[in-house]
C-alpha cells in the first residue's frame, strides 16, 4: 500500500512532538480566585502528578470536609504517561512509514480516548465536590464543591477556573493535526500549503494562551469594587490599579487604599502600578508617568488627599485655585 503523502506527513511528525512536549508541561488547570488570595491559587495537572499550590488548596479542603490531593492516589498518572507515550510513538511512525488505514486507526482511537479522559476527568470532579466529610468545620446543607469542567464555577467565596494549560494545547493541537492530515489523505482538503497555515497560527495560540495576561485593565465605574476596602468604584479620578507578577490587575477606588494595602502586603508581588489621571478621560497611567499632588481642595472615595496628572500635559491647566503640593510616588508609598 502507498504511504502517506509529504504534507500528512509532517503534520503527523509535528503532532508527535507536540505529544512528547505535553509530558513535561501542564495539562490542565483549575485557578481560584478569592479575596483572601489576592495572587489566587493554582492547581495544576500533569501528565504524572500534581503541581501548583497544592498543600494550601488541601488545608482549605479539610474545613469543608473535601479530600485532600496527593499523587499517589491518582491511578491516572501511572497510566497517563505511557498513554501520551504511545500515542506520540505511533504518530511518530506513521509519519515514516504509515500507511492511510494506519493514520485513520490513530486519529478515532486518540479522539476516542480523549473523550474518555474527560469523561473520567468530570467523573473525579463530581466525586472530588460531592463526597463530602460529614464532621467537617464548615458545612453548608446542600452545598457542592464540584469544580467546573471547563470555564467559571463560583464556590462559595471562590471563583473556580477550568482550563488546558500548555500541556493540554499542545493535545488538542495534536488531535487538530492529525485532524488535518486524515483530511489532507483523504481528499477532503487540498490546499497546499496546510501545514505553514496552521502550525504557525497554532504555535501562536498556544504562546499567547499559555502565558498570563502582562498589562492594565480598563476599570468599569460602577460596577467594580476596590479590593481593599471592597466599595463600589465610582470616580475614576481617584482610581488605581496593581499588575501582579502573574498578570493578575488588582483594583483601587483611592491611592489611600492602594497605599494601605501594600503596608499590609509587604510581600505581594506588584509588577507594575498604574494609576487614573486626574483630569479628563480619567485614564490609567504608569506611575512613572504621572506628577502627584496632595490637596486639600479634593477628597478621593475613602478621603484620600492625593491626585495624579499625567506628565505630557500641563499640569497648571487643573490646577488653577487648587492648594496643590508636588509630591514623590516613593514619598507616597512609603
């Protein structure tokens, strides 16, 4: 029987290298986000073990009487790593000498067995959220802690977020090249140049994906509350935000709240502050990039008596009839 052509190929060989990567990357991840946890917590799935903060996430677990996480009782990640192993494998020699009834019997046994891995997955969440201890600390009547499939679960105080992680990209690009490559030998799709238009789009999704989000968020009046002081942000004069080292933007109804709340974090990993200029639009702006002045003229949302403009326009145009006096960013979070 003829082998494989050249494009079916290569997509195939690619996939098999996105299969081995997966081994040593995170699959899967659940993110929880709460007051308490400013930088949140993460518990991430590998192929053969768990990662991220689990010894937190099981202290948290034991209030509410749901068992804690340890590898070892997880027969998944024994099996796992020669599943991904073989799969990789198989796709690797297809790609050299495969044949089309070859390529068809890997492509329906990978789709198959990653709807039985979510299948499995969700079967563990629903036993993880529902077989509660009954002497726990803290118990809610008819409360559930099932963790979403994918997407946003709130559980009690705890925003819950399922998604692939890097790992899991690179599977599902896995499944979606060998995808293209039955389509490609079987006559479905002709174009020539597949495998450029999709591997480099596809590497390109997974960078984008896999890293945390770097830069300020747009605060919504009257609809977000500030995180220290937990008042619903009404004046963006006064507003300021924190970007975390994860890509987290934590947000501010007054500089006096931002100030306290490093005081009272000393530790909290603060990439960059930015912070609403005090003139129209009331936009964010890099600390760096902004003049700041106390006043007594002005009072912030919690009586903060600092405003920032922003260094490209003339500061005196806002000023005018203000008592305003010039003061450092280093003088104001000390």
């Amino acid at each position: 029987m003829k082998k494989l052509n050249s494009p079916a190929r290569l997509l195939l060989l690619f996939a098999g290298i996105f299969l081995i990567i997966s081994l040593f990357a995170p699959i899967w991840r659940i993110e929880l986000d709460a007051p308490q946890y400013p930088e949140g917590l993460m518990l991430q799935i590998f192929a053969n073990k768990l990662g991220g903060n689990v010894d937190i996430i099981n202290g948290l677990n034991h209030y509410i009487g749901m068992k804690t996480l340890h590898t070892d009782d997880f027969m998944e990640f024994t099996l796992l790593p020669y599943i991904i192993g073989i799969f990789a494998l198989i796709s690797l020699l297809t790609s050299f000498a495969g044949q089309k009834i070859h390529l068809k019997i890997l492509l329906f046994s990978f789709i198959a067995f990653g709807v039985l891995a979510m299948v499995d997955f969700w079967r563990w969440e629903y036993n993880y959220g529902h077989d509660l201890d009954p002497n726990a600390a803290i118990i809610v009547p008819g409360m559930a802690y099932q963790p979403p499939l994918i997407g946003f679960k709130q559980l009690l105080n705890f925003g819950a977020y399922s998604i692939p992680d890097i790992g899991g990209w690179l599977f599902i690009s896995s499944g979606i090249l060998m995808l293209l490559a039955f389509m490609k030998e079987f006559g479905i799709i002709f174009k020539k140049n597949i495998v450029a238009s999709f591997i480099l789009p596809a590497a390109l999704a997974i960078t984008i994906t896999s890293c945390s989000g770097s830069g300020k968020e747009p605060i919504i009046i009257n609809k977000e509350h500030c995180i220290y002081c937990k008042m619903m942000i009404s004046d963006l004069k006064y507003a300021a935000e924190i970007v975390t080292m994860k890509g987290r933007a934590y947000k501010f109804d007054d500089l006096i709240c931002l100030t306290a709340f490093l005081k009272e974090e000393p530790d909290f990993q603060v990439k960059e502050i930015y912070v609403s200029s005090f003139h129209p639009p009331h936009e964010l702006f890099h600390t760096k990039e902004m003049s700041f002045y106390t006043t007594s003229d002005h009072k912030g949302p919690m009586g903060g008596n600092i405003i920032a403009i922003d260094k490209s326009v003339d500061a005196s145009t806002f000023l005018k009839n203000t008592n305003a006096t010039p003061v450092s960013w280093d003088a104001i979070i000390k």
